[in-house]
C-alpha cells in the first residue's frame, strides 16, 4: 500500500486523489494547500489528513508526494521531496527554465528516489495504443509525426502573462509527445507563431496560434500545430507516417449521434474540457506511477523527458520571436 | 462488334446508349421511340439510323435489342425480338404481372437468344465488390442481409397509380439484390406498408413507407426497408452479417468536404438522383451483356431473375394489404 | 439521503451499488445475497449491513429496494417490497409471464409505491439524446425506427434454456427502445427467426437470429434485428426515420486509433462487454431512480411499460413459432 | 466553338482532349507530337489532323493551344504561342526555374492573350468547393492552412534526377494550393527534408519527405508535408482552420464497402491513381479556361500564379538545403 502526500488540491489534485483512492493499492495519508478549505474538502473525500508541506515531507506514512501545486513551485518542491526520500510524481512541468530543471534532477538523482513527470497525454489510450502499435512495427519505421492540439478557448490574459508563452505552457505536451513517438532527439527547430484569436494576446509577448517543425539526426520529422480556440471541441489528434503505412488517432465526439436532413449529415462537436477527454489518461498516469513505485522501477516519463520537452519548448519560442531555426 | 437497335429514347435509353458508343466493341445501329424527336436526337449522338420498331427488329445489321420503352411494352416486345432471334437487354420489370411474365420467358428460351434484365444495382461496384467477398467468404456464411433504399422523392402520383405499387415498381429491385446477397430463395414473406409521405398516394390504395422480411429454407432472413422520400438524398445501402462479421456498403456523399464548428461536424448531403448514383453500376451492365453476347454465354440478371423478383413484390404487395404473412 | 436495500449481489448489483455509493444523495444501507460471500463483500465496499430479505424488507432504515436477483423472484419480490411501503427499482424483466406481470402490477399500483423497470438503455447517453432530438422535432414526424442489437456471442445453453428465449430475454430491451422511440403501440408484430450461431440452441426451442417488425395504429414502422453473436464486438445501433430526415446513434470502438496501409484502412472493433458498453446508462438509470423517488414523482420505465415490452415480447415469440403474424 | 491545338499527345493530353471533345463549345483540330503514332491515335480519337508544331502554331482554324508537352519545353512554347495570338493553356509549371518565369510572363502580357497555367487541384470538386465555403465565410477568417500530399510511389531516380527536385515537382501544387486557400502571400518559409524511401534518391540531391511551414504578413500560418509514398493510396488532404471553426476535404476510397470482423473495421484503400483521383479536376480546369477564353475574362490560375508557386518552391529547396528559413 502505497502512501501518498498530496500537495495541491485544485482540480488536478482532487482527480489524481481519486484514482489513489480507488487504486485499491496506494492511499492518500496528506493533503497540503494553501487554501486550507481546498485541502479540509479533499481530504475529507479520501480519509487523509490535512497538514502542511513541510509536516507531509517528514512524514513517516507517507511514501509518496504527488506535486500539483502551481508551476513555479515545482522545482523547490521536487528537491525537498526528494531530500526527504519520497518517490514524487509532479504535474509538468518541472519548470518554465531550463536551467533550474538542470539544477533539480542532480538533486533527484542524488537522492536515488523515483520522479515521474505528469505527461498526460502519453497514458491517453488512444495514443499509447497508437505509441505500442508504433513500437510493434504494424507501419514500419516512422518517417514523420504529426501532432495537433487546439484548445478549446484560450485562457484569461493574466494567466497567459505569467505561463512562460504558449510553446512553454500548451505545446510542451507535444514537444513531449513528439519525443515520445519519434523515439529520437530533435536536431533542429523552426517556429512559426501568430496572434489571431484575442489581440490582448499580442501585448503578452506571446502567440496563440502556431506551428513548429523539427527534424532528428537521421531524418524523422515532426510536425506540431496549436491554436488557442477551437469552436468545435478540445482537439487532439496524432497522425504518424512509417515506412509501410499510417496510425492515426483522434477526437472522440459527445455522442455517437448523426442527424441527417437536408442541410447535410452532423455529428456532435468533440468533448471539450481536458479533464474529460483525458480522464482515463489521469487514471492510467499514476496507476503507472504506483506501479512503478511499488515495484522498484524507474517510472517514465522522467525528468530527463521534462528537460528535453522544455529544451524543445525554448527553443521553440525562441525560433517563433527571431523567424530562424534553432539548432539543438 | 455488336450492333444495338435501342427501343425508348428517354433518360436511360440514352444512358444506355453512350456506354454503348463508348464500348469499343458495340454500337448503335438503330434508335425507336414513340416521339420521333427523342429518337431522332438519341440517333444523332451516336450515329445511328431513326427507325420503327418493327424495322428494326426484322434488320440484318441489328444483333441485340435494348428494351427501354414503357413497363406495360417489355413483355410484348420481349417476345417479338425473341421471335426475331434477337439477343435482349431489357429494363426492369418484364411485367408487373407474374402470369405475364410466366408466359413471356418460355417463347425466349424456345427462340434461344440471351435475356438479361437490368437490375443494375447488381452491377455497382460497392455491392458487385461486397457481393465478391461474401462470395469468397470474407464474413463465413451468410446469416442475415439487410437492405435499405429511400427515394429523396415520392413521384407523381399520376406515376403511383400505374406503377403497380411500391413493392413492384421500387422495392423490385431490392427483392433481386437479396436474392443475389442470399444465394438462397425466399420461402416466407412478410410485408408492412404506410402512406406517411403524401395522403395523395392513399387514394391510389399504394403505400410510400414499406418494411419487408423475408426467410429462406434454411433460415437466412433477408429485411428490407423502403421510403418514397429522404430529405438528405438517395439512400442506397446494404449489410450481410455472416458467421464471421458483417460486411456493408454505402452512400457517397455529394463532396468529402466536412465542417467542424461549434454547431457540430457537418458532411454534405448524399448524391441524391439515381442515375448519378448509379452511373458506374448502368457501364457495368450493359458491357457485362455486351460481354456475354459477344463470348456465348447467359448473362445475368436472367429472365428468371426477373420472375423471382416480381414473385417476391407480388407476395409482398399481398401481405402488405393483409398483414398475413405469405408462404411462397 | 435515500436509503437503499440491495438484493442480489452479482454483477448488476455491484454496479448498482456503486452509483448509488458515488450519487451523494443515496446510500446503501443492506445487502442481501443467496451467496453469503458475495453479499459480505458487496456490503464492505459501500459500508452497508448483511442481512436476509425479510429483516431488509422490514427494515426502517430502507426507503428503497434494488431488486437483482433471478428473473424469476422478481414478481414476488416487488409485490412483498411494495407491500412493505419501499420504493422499487427492479431489474428488468418483470416475468416472464404476462400474466404474472398483469396480476403483480396491482399489488404495486395498491400500495402506492414508486416502481421502475431497469429498462438501461433509455438512458444511454447517445441513446437518450436521439430520443430527446426527434422529441424537439428535429427529423420531423417519425416514420420508422431500425434498432439492431448483436450480442458479441451466445450465453450457455444452459442459460437459454430458462431465459424465456431470445424475444424475452434479450429482444425485450430492443422492444422497450421501439416503444420509447415511436411514442405510440405497435398493433401487429411479425417474427422470423433462425438456429444458426450453435445447433445446440435448436434443442432448446429457441432462436438466435430474429427480425421483427411492428405497426402501429398510425402506421409507424419498427425493425428489430437481433443475433446472439457478432464477431466485431457488442454491436447496439438505433435508426430513426422522420419527415424531415433521420437520426441515429451507435456504437464506439475500443480506441479512435485507425491504421492505413497497403491493406486497406483498419479501425479497431467495438465495446464488447456490455457493462463497458452501458456504463454511463447504468448510473444514469440509478440516478434517475433517486431523483423520483427524492422528489415524489413516479420514475419510468414504469411497470406498465416492462409490461408493455412483455406482450411484445410474448407476440414476437408466438409468431416466430408460427410464422403468422400477431395482432394485439 | 473554341478551336484548340494540342501539343503533347501523352496522357495528360489524351484526358484534356477528351474533356475538349465532349465539352460541346470546344473541338481540336490539331495534335503536335514528337512520337508521331502518338499524334495520329489521339487525333483519330476526336477527329483532329496531326500537324508540327510550328503549323498548328500558325493556323487559322486555331484560336487556342493546350501544351502538355515536357517541362522544358512550357516557357519557349508560351512565348511562340503567345506571339501567335492564341489563348494558351499550359500544364504546370511554366519553368523550374523562376528567371525563366520572369522572361516569359512580359511577353504574354505584350501579346495581351489569355494564359492559363493547369494547376489542377484547384478545380477538384472537393477541394473547389472548400474554398467556395472558405470565401462565404462558413469558418470566419482563416487562421491555418494544412496541406497533405503523398504520392503512392516514389518515381523512378531517372525521373527525379531532371524533375527540379520535390519542391518544384511536388509541392509545387500545394505551394499554389496554399496560396488559392490563404487569399494572401507567405512572407518567410522554412523547408525541412529527408531521403527516407529510396536511398537512391539520396545521390540526386533531393528529398523524399518534406515539411513546409509559411506565414503570411498578416500571420496566416500554412503548413504542407509531403512523401512520395504511401501505401495505402494518393493522400490528398485539406484542412483549414478559421475564427469560426474548420473545413477540410479528404479521400474517397475505392470502394463504399466496409468489413468488420474479429480483427475489426476495415474499408478499402483510397483511390491511388492521381489520373482516377482528379478525372473532375481536369475536366472542370479545361472547361473553366473555355468558359473564360469564349467570354473574353483572364482565366485563373495564371502566369503569375504559376510564377509565385515557383519562388515558393525556389525558397524552399533553399531552405531545405541550408536548414534555414528563407523570407520573400
């Protein structure tokens, strides 16, 4: 029985409490939040404690500390989790520089504990279907990738403003799965970004639309699109081109509903809030975490993968304010 | 090279005619009908010679007979160019009198020439291909077969009242593709008619909305479902489940192109007027009986096809004004 | 908070109690089970008692009775449930027998409790927006309602030979969903049905291919298909034609992962086991359940409908015995 | 009645003269090939006379020239016919080399005749009628532009070796595409390629796989990928996404049918003869220049269209190159 601390009560926390809670194998002992209702609510629905981070981190029923505190908390907190021995599982990602990611994993890796990053999207059935058939060949060796997300609408300005730009805060999970389908490093970046959806945007600094292509060593390339809106849906979708054929995957609608009239065939417009369409994604991310854990293995994604999805991530951003490429 | 009089100059005596002339190895010699301009334009496009049927069916350079004139003709002049030594492509029915047709087909098979009846539904490549792989047993044996037809419009009801009602004149065709997905024979019949179209139609003591359902010796049931009218086009689909899955075949709609907004996924229409819809399936037909002709050989639909199919409308027509089931 | 009596342990019950368990509004208070083991550890997992029929019946603490048990104790324990004053969820079917559901019905309607038919699938969620759809009169007046219903593969015979045959057993949810669709009462059926999954199922009487059809006083249409097997998975489809066009709703693959390659394009097969399948319906149906009985309204499916669906059901049979046609 | 000299009687030519002949307000009367057998049996087909090219260019019964001749040819030919006062209708692309393009262009403006460049993905159906909806403003502005096209097999080496490379070749209709879509100009482009089908292809000095991402001043984002295989058929995808939603236009597979077994859903491959996938393109490109040649209007796409593709395919050969980004 896996012991969970659990720092963050907001929506991500109370979805991953819920999975240990159910695990039927792991069990949260702690939860921490600034808001100390957040925590006194979570809690309550689990049958853990409240208590602060620092009690949690000495705690001695507590065997694991799932982060999911805001992200410029991540870092300080995965060194002192990792100082005080605990396997950690934090949201992504570690942090929006990657030279404070450089300073942390030493700390991690010194310590000798587990750290697995909160990639989501690869624990997508769908996708980690599509990721397996990959590795088994059905398509032969794979040419190119192609990974499309849209958000539904884009968030409040004051957030934007302090997200690290949209390559940093929304693609970093395509630049994750974009290495994660590869199975190669990108060599070179080329970042192509607009403002088009809410010109508040502009003022930010950052984009809301945008495009990124990236080659590996030995040829693969990668092609990523993102926009902040998208008024059928939270799209997301992956496409891969091998040797001997395609794998696809995609959007699941509402309902399986199709009206057909004399103004056409139409279905419902796809699920449109990222804790639905990625609910079994959550499930299977910490399932794997405890596994993992309780096995003694090293659970992935680790932190080496939040360093290069946010190598990829500046680099990114970089090319999309110059208009050149960055080499890796 | 085959050489065609073609009897009826209208909408499919024209279709007919150009796959004809651009067979390679048939053509047109002669063109009747009972509006001289019809035939005399019909005539024009193909290089042919404007004659009376009579002429025709007595001329030395005329192999083979296109019957394409009025229902009520088809059995009359069936048996003249039997007579005349004609090998004959007719139209769909050969009467919408069984009794007609049981004394028709004995004066063709006594003269010895070929009779194909255009049941083209037979000949389009998504049914002739799925009618292929049951064939080659793709889905194990056949179990239960499935058609749907809609028309995107009631006709007129001038056209109803002398057409022998729904079953004879719309489902015919429906009846002979279970016949072909089947392989079996029908020995039960069962038929459910409406006037939920049009009230006009009432009065001619036809229905516009139809259910049939059908079982063979051996217990393979065949369902059919049929409307005079489908707002969103032709609707023209089949599915055979066997012992080892289901194959079906479909609609094409009008362009691929979709729109996704937050109104919902919206594809086109489906081609909605037959001869559109079937334009490969008319090609087909009528190079499969230039074929035939021209090697020696039976070409099918055959005469008898053409009677089983009008049994099957007539035992249909029955129960649909009684509501018993027929024994067949 | 309602109070809930579950009987019946197996694996509807389970699912059951976990609705209730998660609805905040409902709990369960016992668990009674002909498997002492099976009730033992249903109970733990909701914090319910163990106890007998009788002791929960009699228990002040149960405002509610589950019933999922055996088919054939229902009658009798909706009629000792409802003289005990509780409100009734019970699992569909009421009996087997007409007759038995004709006599149990006024015990119920005597006492004045609530009772609700676990007819689930009106509360699929793609279900039950069709149904909300052609209600607003989005496809116009309905013509004709097409429901297929394919069991991935046969039960035991064992199991066949008490099921009161295909019609009750399994195309009882099928003429639920035609009633609920067409929104009036079919006044003839006709049933053809076959032995062709397994020979075995002939010694039994029974079928395990079906069609029917239906009528209704004003000439609505119903079409049933149902097989006890489906290689491709649990295959649950609804069609439903109107004046102005169609609606239809159907089924989900295991993922949305597609594969193209030299062989053609290869989408996954469908949900196979039918508490996937439903799961949503499931909790749905519960939730439905404690609203009525919370707010003092009268939950349907009602009794008069399982009833409704059992004459059906015993029509179907008689004519799929005969090959006549039943008038009701 | 439009009367056309072809020059070129290879396939591209054979289809184009079949569209001419049967278009009822156009004929040939002249057909130029080097391969005199070639000249003679497409004239025969539409009783044209088989003449050199310096006479067709010269003859009085000649109001317009089709070439379809080898690419090397298409600008010294633009400029002779051009001289001459005929209509000119000439097969993509004008030059490889946009210096080439540059000299040309003035001269047809002197003559001040009609010039039309065949790029004919324009005139697909599907795609026509995308962009027809993009222009009514059914997605608001557009935002992003995504272009997919594969080639069902690589060309032999010998061709690619004097092809101008993939850019030039390939992407040269999806460069135009792109612009056709974007209603306005790229300003930067960054190409990224590789040699994965044929190593072969490696020692010419091009690529087999390619991404390219473009923006326009007003930051329109397009994106275009591109191989010249694919297994499962000729892969020509749109999609664009605008303010209000996205349209995009796809595939037809070779046939309707669909099977689903224990191994799951599978369709046909798509159709993968680039003559078979745009047969509606060309009819309607040749139809569109006679309809604007008859009415005295400039056709579209013309010399300059042809000649901004070929900066964009010229800017992207240098970035994929180079790895840099190249800006217009």
């Amino acid at each position: 029985m896996l012991r969970f601390g659990i720092l963050g009560a907001g929506r991500i926390g109370k979805v991953h409490a819920a999975t240990i809670a159910n695990s039927g194998r792991a069990r949260v002992t702690y939860v921490a939040d600034a808001i100390a209702e957040a925590a006194t609510a979570l809690a309550a629905t689990v049958g853990a404690n409240v208590a602060d981070i620092d009690t949690i981190l000495a705690a001695n029923d507590v065997d694991a500390i799932l982060i999911a505190t805001p992200t410029d908390t991540h870092a300080d907190l995965i060194e002192q989790a990792a100082r005080a021995g605990k396997a950690i599982l934090c949201e992504k990602p570690v942090s929006l520089s990657v030279e404070r990611i450089e300073a942390c994993l030493p700390v991690v890796e010194k310590a000798g504990v587990p750290l697995m990053i909160g990639f989501n999207r690869r624990f997508d059935p769908n996708f980690a279907a599509l990721r397996q058939r990959l590795g088994d060949g059905e398509v032969g060796d794979i040419e190119m990738v192609t990974i499309i997300s849209r958000d539904p609408a884009p968030p409040p300005v004051s957030y934007i403003e302090r997200s690290g730009g949209l390559y940093r805060d929304m693609m970093i999970h395509d630049f994750d799965m974009a290495r994660f389908l590869l199975g190669e490093e990108p060599v070179l970046v080329h970042a192509l970004g607009s403002v088009l959806t809410d010109k508040a945007i502009k003022a930010t600094g950052d984009v809301d639309t945008a495009a990124v292509q990236m080659i590996t060593a030995s040829g693969k390339i990668a092609v990523i699109t993102n926009s902040r809106r998208a008024s059928y849906g939270y799209d997301q979708r992956l496409e891969v081109h091998g040797s001997k054929g395609m794998l696809r995957a995609g959007n699941v609608h509402m309902t399986t509903v199709e009206a057909a009239t004399a103004g056409g065939f139409k279905a419902d417009v796809i699920q449109n809030f990222f804790i639905d369409r990625y609910v079994a994604a959550y499930a299977a991310e910490v399932n794997t975490f405890i596994d993992a854990v309780l096995k003694g293995t090293q659970p992935t994604p680790s932190g080496e993968d939040g360093l290069m999805a946010q190598r990829l991530a500046e680099a990114a951003t970089k090319s999309s304010q110059t208009g050149e490429a960055v080499r890796l």
